[in-house]
C-alpha cells in the first residue's frame, strides 16, 4: 500500500488512540475491531503502551471525532475500515484524546567562571544544560554573563582610564551595515561627548587603554541609543562597533490595571512599552511631578489618602512619537468601609408562565445580584505590579427557596449575602467570519495575524476563534487570504474585556482587475467608483516611476491592481481597513479623515514567477413603541413615580424601585425560555456560583448540549426539557432547569417543524468528585404523542443503564448520555469558553443536523433524535366531555379505534 497522505495518518492515530482508551463502538468492543493484542481495556483505562512512555508526556484535552456513515464520509475512515479492520464493521463517534511530550526545560545553572582579562573591568560566564530526550531545543540563552572587576591596570587612572599611546577607533552602523555620519559618541567615564562619527561612520578616540573593555555609547537623531564594549585587537589599540536601531513609535505592551486599596495602604501602577521611551503618568489628566514621586515604567504610591482616589494612566514617548495607555481607576477606602455590600442588590428573573396568578401577567422573583467590584488586597499587601491574589465581589451564601406553582413546586436559590473571593479570571473571547463583501463566500485558510505575529488561520468556512490577551484594550487583527484576490483585511475588533464572547462578520474587499501600464509613459489610474458620479482623484505615475531591486530603471510592461475605498459609497464601508481611527502624535486616537484610501499591486511582466438602515426600517424595531401623554404635575404623588418623568430627574428613573409605575411588556409565550435554579448570567462569567445545582459546573469552559425534536403537526409548538440530578447521590430528583423553545417549520415540508431543546449536559459536578448523569424529560405542548426515537440513540441508552421511564407516550425521557454523541444520535455538543458562543454553535449544527456545519434554516429531516405527532382539535367539534353527555356509546367507540391507532403506530 503507498504511503497515506497526512490526514489519513492522523485518523489512524486517532482511532488507535480510541482503541486504547475504550471507546465504545456500535457493534463490537474495540479491541476486536481494530486487532488488538491483550487483555481488554475498560472505558477511562489507558493503553500499557501509552503509560509505559519513558520521556516527559502529558494528555491532550478530549476531541470527538464523528465519522456519519452515508453523506458527509471520509475518505480516511474508509481507508481505515479496508487497512486496519475487518471489512464490514460500522464504527463512529471516537472520544479520543492524544499523548505528547512535554516541552523540553533546562537544567539547573552551572558555577560561575573565572573574571575575563588580567585588569580592570571584565565578565565572567556560567552555562546551563538542556536535557531533551526528544532532541528540541529548550526557549532561552544556555549562556549567561555577569560583570565583574579584576585590579586596576597600571598607567590607568579611576575615572578615564586613560593611556596616553593607546588609541580605540569605532564604527558606528545600522543592522544592515550601513554606516551613521555625525553619530554623537561618548564614554561612560567620560562626560559629554568625546567624538562624533565621520561620513564613513567611524570614529578614533586616543588615551583609551587597549585592555580596559569600556563601554562606549552613540546617540543619534531619529535612532535610539547604542551601547557596545570595546575590544583589543592589539596591545595598544582597542575596536568598538556601535548598532543603533531606528527609532519607532512607542507600543504599549502593558496597561496599568484598576486598584482597590484601603487608606494608608499602598499600591503601584505599571505601565510598560516597546522600544526607547520615557514615561509621564497623570492622575484624572493632572500631570504628576517626576522628582515627587520617582517614577518611571511603575508609579508607587504610599500612604494613600482619599484624594488620591481616581484614574491613573501613563504616557510612553520617545522622539519618534507618543502613546497613552487606558485608564485605570484607583478606589481608596474609609478604614473598616466594606468594599462588598454583603446585602445583595436587586436581580429579577421570570418564572415560568404557570407560576404567576391568572390576569396579572408574568411573575418575577428577585434572586439577588452581587456587583462586579474590585476588593482591595488582604492585610500587609505590599506594592507590586500584578495583585496574583486579586479579589472581587462574589457570592458568599446562597439560600434554598421554594415558588409554588399551578401544579409543582419550583425550587430556586437566591443570592443571600456577598463577599470578597477570590477572582475568576477573565477571558476575553473574540469568534467571528471572514467572508467576501461582493459576493459572502467564506475566506478559507487566511492566515490571522495579531500585530505582526500570526496567530492561526480560518476555517474552511471562514469561521475564527480568538483568545483576547490580558490587559489589551485596542484589538487589532489582520486577515491575510492566501490566493492574493483578496485585499488584507485589518479589522479593529470589539471584545467584552469582563470574558463574554463577542461575535464579529469581517467583510473582505476583492482586489479589482488588473490593467497593463507602460512603464515608459505616463500612466494615470482613476480613482472611484461611484457610478454616474466623477472619480474622487486619479493616480499619476509619471514616466521612469518604476525600477529594479538593485535601482535600475524599468521600462518593460507593469500589470497593475488598483482597488479604491470610495468614501461616497456606504456599502464599502464595511470591508475599509480599521476603525478609521488613529493614534495622534500625543497618543490620542482622533477621526481619520480621508478622501479614500486605495492600495496598488505592481507586478513586471517578465518576472511573473515571484448603511446602517436597522434603525429606519420600522420593520425591525419591533420592541418600539411610541406615548402621547401629559409630563408629570409637579406635586402630584401619583405621577411623581412614574411611569413619565421629568427630563431633571433621570436618575431617580433609573433607580425606580420595582413597585413604581412602568411600562410593561411581556409575551406569555416566547420562543425561548430559560431558567435556571442557581442564577447565572451568560453574559457575565465572573456571576458563576459553586453548587451542585449550577447548569454549568465549569466556569473556565463552558459545554452546551442540545436534542433535535421533530414534531409532526399543522403548526409551531413549544417543547419544553425538565432538567433533574440522576445518578448523583446529591442530586438525584433535583431540578437544574428549565428550557422552553418554539419548533421551527422546515421549509421545505409542510406539515412539519423542529426544535432544537437545550438539556443539561451530564459529567462532573463543580465539586469535580463523581458525575451525574442528568434525567431530562422533553414534553411538547399541546395534544402530541411520541412516534419515534433514533435507532442509534435508543440502542446508545440501552447499552448504558439504567434506563428512563418511558410509560408516558407524550414524553421522552432519557439519562442524558456523558459521551458527546453527534448528529447520528441527534444530539449536539459544543464545548467553548464562552456559553453563549458554544450555545450559538450547537445551534447552527442543529438546524442543519450536521456535526461540522452551520444553518439558520431548519432543517427538520436531519440529525433528529425524537419525532412527536401533534394534532389540533377540529373546528366545531366537540369536547370529550360533552361527548360522553351527549352520546356516550359513541365517544367510548372513538376512544378505542384511536388507541387501536396508537398501538399499531408504536408496534
């Protein structure tokens, strides 16, 4: 057999890897299928071969590898199947997960050696090792230098070092070699400067000891300053070769971060960037005194006092320019103020719609809400740059209650009192696609860079994932697209820095088509492209514009790519590069103002080889609303709380209570509904609360499961899932949640619809001690009864006990599986860092009931796990009731021929 190619080598792997974990398969144990030797292997067992790794190794995280069997197979599986099994076997849905050497480190430093040179100033050098089983070089230096000091040479004086028949002579260049005239040089012992570089850029210094090794240092405009040691090169002549960098703009790499200290406490704020710069801090825009408070990259604060309270940020220049930091706010506490309010302030959920008394609308209960503040740092908390042990204002104490309901009592915990813990840390989260602006096609494997640094690439649907660093607070993000026909795509993207995921469209501009230039003649390229309307400008390029590499003029032909941002027209707005921002020369960022902005490719042809309308549309504003009423009578008690007030009094407003007049809109039945009996807001990680009751046990990562419904009817019903502890001894019969969502009607078959119903995932509780497989129940509303349940999910539930009741045939009920089961089964799982990004994704696949797309069309026939048959009551009929008083005999022969009907279905 010839060689595989890479991605069928890496489903091999993988397979073997499943193999050796125990993953279950359809039909047979996986030992049998795959041909492996040895005793069997039990799920969560791993494989001899793999514990027995001599070398540092670690585990990957999990990774589920779905192989669907008809439309949508890989040509590796089938390769798989022919090579390494026997022929005929049906396998899918591995969990897999791989074994990789850990990185190589270094070993501990060796001892130091002796001091270089027989006088004077010198270094001496210690090595460390690196012992690599694999053979990778570990990160860093296996060198390391320290200055040290042998006895003064004879005939040198302590400050100048001077020898009157010696001489030292330098260079002074750039990193490429090219020599520096008028290169101001000096000596750290000598004061002011000693030379200045000649127009070949160098310089000769007499008196200077051969042996002495001094530094010698260059300064230069528009270059940052160089320092080298000189060397001899014989017994009365010294050399020295100075490389100065150009000098660049400074870049922040480091904000200084908010602070909450008590009185008399102190803090520090660092501030750091790239590059030659000196630092300016301010205190609310205020300047503050260099030579009072000694700062430089870090500003420390002593003592505080309450007036020193408020914002902070840093300026970083240098010659070539400047850059402001973002603001960090400085909280100082009264002695003994509590930084957390232990009562928590007021957070109100709905209850579901049978919770709330008839007539009166939907009913809310206030579970508390603790704010998301800053605590200063326990006692003798010395000033540092990162608070490691940062804390915030959290939950403390949660507390039990109980909402009685029209047939049930819902159990619920409400936020009892607020503390200081420590903090969750934030992860910002940016996910987002990159498509064409004419035409939405995805851009496939464009490279993403984060400044200058690639970062990854998208995904064969143009789908990106990325991880915001800490402390950013400008995110800019350029897509690359590998054929060329496309325009770079430089895209300042919003992020939630508190760690909730953002989703962003980045809109590519394609590169228009090329025109044939003479390079000999005058050429002149229009610029815009308006129709009907004049371009903005024209490019001129007058004759011998054009040259070689090596500064030759280029007369021959030049195929030439022009693509014009028109400023008149508003559709290609959306694909400009940036924000249409800039950092000014105070580090301010201030509107760009432009007439357009286009970019040109060039290439010599005989060297081919290298508007917002969402607000107009009345359509769209469907939460709008508009009043004709009188402004409050002043004095009047009841129009002095609302549901109107005056302009003065925004703030009281804001700050109603919940008993004051308002503006009510509710929906008794929406598309979707959640609850959840810990309170948690998607929107804000750091609301998470330890309990064994959380839907989500992990904050760090955060897994989503979904169920496709289809449902047989003449309509859209709601579909609710019950959410109950399983198999957990502390769980067992306790509700998670509730999630209601509103079937979906396939387009493109009457009669029928869909819905994609959230359940509670089963595994780890956020104790991280013993899994609960979660006991979910979905009842569809209204007269519906369950015909069918997928072949694969049911035989998945039957191999894995106990079973659910499932006496009730209006309900499905199931132990939530712990395997993350694929479209095949008709369930959906997403795991990601943000809940509300995994819920999104697990949705797209479920609409398209696929395990690797994405749909907003629902797609009722595919991927589904249980179908329901619902029926509407007929215009005129009778209720059974009234039936069974008017002609019983009839009613009661109704009644059988019907569950004769359902018996037939269910056999």
């Amino acid at each position: 057999m010839a060689s595989l190619p890479p991605l069928l080598c890496l489903c091999v792997a993988a397979a073997h890897l499943a193999g050796a974990r125990g993953t279950t398969l359809i039909e047979e144990p996986i030992e049998t299928m795959w041909g492996l030797e040895g005793p069997s292997l039990h799920p969560g067992q791993p494989s001899p071969a793999l514990e027995d790794w001599e070398e540092a190794s670690e585990w990957t995280s999990w990774f589920n590898v779905d192989h669907p069997g008809g439309e949508g197979d890989f040509e590796s599986l089938a390769a798989i199947r022919f090579y390494y099994g026997p022929r005929g076997r049906r396998c899918s849905n591995y969990h897999v997960r791989f074994r990789c050497p850990r990185e190589a480190a270094w070993g501990a430093w060796g001892p130091w050696g002796p001091c270089s040179g027989s006088c004077g100033p010198g270094r001496r050098l210690r090595r460390r090792r690196c012992p690599s089983p694999t053979g990778d070089a570990c990160p860093g230096r296996p060198l390391e230098a320290q200055k040290c000091v042998r006895p003064r040479c004879p005939g040198c004086s302590s400050k100048t070092c001077g020898c009157p028949n010696h001489i030292l002579l330098g260079s002074v260049v750039t990193p490429s070699g090219r020599p520096l005239p008028g290169a101001k040089v000096s000596l750290r012992d000598w004061p002011g400067t000693v030379a200045t570089s000649d127009a070949h850029g160098t310089f000769w210094m007499p008196g200077v000891c051969a042996s002495s090794q001094t530094n010698v240092s260059a300064q230069m405009d528009g270059f940052s300053a160089g320092t080298a040691q000189a060397r001899a090169n014989s017994s009365i002549s010294a050399v020295v070769t100075i490389v100065l960098d150009k000098l660049e703009k400074p870049h922040l790499v480091k904000h200084p971060e908010p602070r909450v200290r008590e009185a008399g406490q102190n803090v520090t704020f660092c501030c750091k960037a790239s590059g030659t710069k000196k630092y300016s801090w301010f205190h609310n825009g205020t300047l503050l005194d260099r030579r009072e408070h000694r700062y430089g990259a870090h500003l420390e604060l002593r003592g505080l006092r309450p007036d020193q309270a408020g914002t902070y940020h840093c300026k970083a220049w240098n010659d070539a320019g400047s850059v402001l930091s973002g603001a960090a706010e400085l909280i100082v506490l009264a002695p003994g103020q509590p930084a957390c309010d232990p009562q928590p302030r007021e957070h109100l959920i709905k209850l579901p719609d049978d919770c709330s008394q008839p007539g009166s609308g939907p009913a809310y209960l206030d579970v508390g809400l603790c704010p998301d503040t800053l605590c200063p740092g326990p006692a003798g908390f010395g000033p540092r740059c990162g608070d490691a042990g940062s804390r915030c204002c959290s939950v403390r104490r949660l507390e039990s209650r109980q909402v009685h309901c029209s047939s049930y009592v819902l159990p619920v915990k409400v936020v009892a009192e607020c503390g200081c813990q420590k903090c969750l840390p934030p992860r910002g989260l940016v996910r987002g696609r990159v498509v064409a602006a004419d035409t939405g096609e995805p851009l496939r494997f464009a490279q993403i860079l984060l400044g200058l640094e690639p970062i990854g690439f998208t995904s064969y649907q143009g789908d990106f994932t990325i991880e915001v660093p800490r402390s950013t607070q400008r995110l800019v993000v350029t897509f690359v697209e590998p054929s060329g026909d496309f325009m770079d795509a430089v895209r300042v993207l919003p992020f939630d820095p508190r760690g909730a995921g953002v989703y962003h469209e980045v809109k590519a501009m394609r590169k228009k088509s090329t025109v044939i230039l003479d390079a000999s003649q005058s050429n002149t390229l229009p610029l815009g492209e308006l129709e009907n309307a004049p371009p903005v400008g024209e490019l001129v390029l007058p004759p011998g514009a054009f040259r070689r590499a090596d500064g030759e003029p280029y007369s021959g032909p030049v195929e030439a790519r022009v693509t014009f941002v028109d400023p008149r027209d508003l559709t290609s707005a959306a694909a400009a590069p940036s924000d249409l921002r800039f950092v000014d020369s105070d580090g301010e960022l201030a509107p760009l103002r432009t007439y357009g902005m286009f970019a040109v490719d060039l290439r010599y042809l005989d060297k081919l080889g290298y508007l917002r309308t969402d607000h107009d549309d009345p359509a769209l504003k469907r939460n709008g609303f508009r009043i004709n009423l009188a402004k409050p009578r002043p004095g009047d008690p009841t129009e002095s709380k609302g549901p109107v007030y005056p302009w003065r009094s925004l703030r009281e407003c804001q700050e109603a209570p919940v008993t004051a007049s308002h503006f009510r809109f509710a929906r008794m039945e929406a598309d979707k509904y959640e609850y959840n009996v810990v309170p948690f807001r998607e929107g804000a990680p750091a609301s998470w609360t330890g309990d064994l009751l959380a839907w989500w046990p992990n904050p760090q990562e955060f897994r989503a499961c979904f169920l496709k419904v289809k449902v047989q009817g003449p309509q859209e019903y709601m579909i609710r899932s019950h959410n109950v502890g399983g198999s957990h001894p502390r769980t067992q019969g306790q509700l998670y949640g509730l999630r209601d969502a509103r079937s979906v009607r396939d387009p493109q078959r009457p009669g029928t619809s869909a819905a994609c119903v959230e359940f509670k995932c089963s595994g780890m509780l956020f104790d991280q001690r013993q899994v609960d497989r979660t006991l979910v129940t979905i009842t569809p509303q209204g007269s519906c009864r369950r015909v069918a349940v997928n072949g694969l999910l049911q035989d998945y539930l039957a191999r894995h006990p106990p079973p659910a009741p499932t006496d009730d045939p209006a309900t499905f009920a199931m132990l939530a599986p712990l395997d993350p089961l694929g479209h095949n089964y008709g369930v959906y799982t997403v795991t990601d860092q943000s809940p509300r990004l995994a819920k999104e994704i697990a949705i797209g696949r479920c609409f398209d009931g696929s395990s690797d797309g994405f749909s907003r069309e629902m797609k009722a026939d595919a991927g589904t796990a249980v179908t329901f048959q619902c029926r509407e009551p007929v215009a005129g009929r009778p209720s059974l009731f009234q039936r069974l008083l008017e002609s019983p005999a009839t009613a009661l022969g109704d009644i059988r021929r019907e569950m004769s009907e359902v018996a037939q279905a269910q056999a």
